[in-house]
C-alpha cells in the first residue's frame, strides 16, 4: 500500500504546483497558446472551473486558486487516511 500511498502524495502535489504556476503566470502577460500554459490550463481548468462558477471573485482578485489548493489538500489527507501505510 506504499506505492499507492506514494502515488497519491505525487498526484496531488502535482496538481498543487500546477495551480501555483497557473497563478504565477497569470501574473505576466504570456502566449495562451504557448503550450506549457495550454498544458496548465488543462490540468487545472477542471478543478477551477467548477469553483469559479462558485466562488466569486473579491474585488479583482480571484480567489479559486487558495480554496483549490486547501480543497486539495482535504481530499489528499482524506484519502491517504483511508489507505493503511505498511
């Protein structure tokens, strides 16, 4: 159940730092259709997406990213407490 346990932990880390690179390119005027940030908004898009339909945005500033990665981490801990470490 290790690997599992492993697997897990990379997966949402994973998806951690893609949101956190979403965010800091959006700090900077770039190519949407360079494929590194196509890449990102794929992987990410799916989780924001919904929360944006959600959560409003504060003044200019969205916030969908913050509630993302603490959501993620919920659901990693939640699911790693239902596998039994060896």
């Amino acid at each position: 159940m290790l690997i599992a346990h492993n697997f897990i932990r990379l997966l949402f880390d994973l998806l951690s730092l893609a949101i956190l690179l979403r965010v800091i390119l959006s700090w900077f005027r770039v190519n949407p259709f360079h494929p590194v940030v196509a890449f990102l908004d794929q992987i990410t898009e799916p989780i924001l997406g919904p929360l944006r339909r959600v959560i409003p945005p504060i003044g200019m500033i969205d916030v969908t990213p913050i509630v993302a990665l603490v959501l993620l981490q919920v659901v990693e801990a939640i699911l790693l407490s239902l596998i039994p470490r060896a």
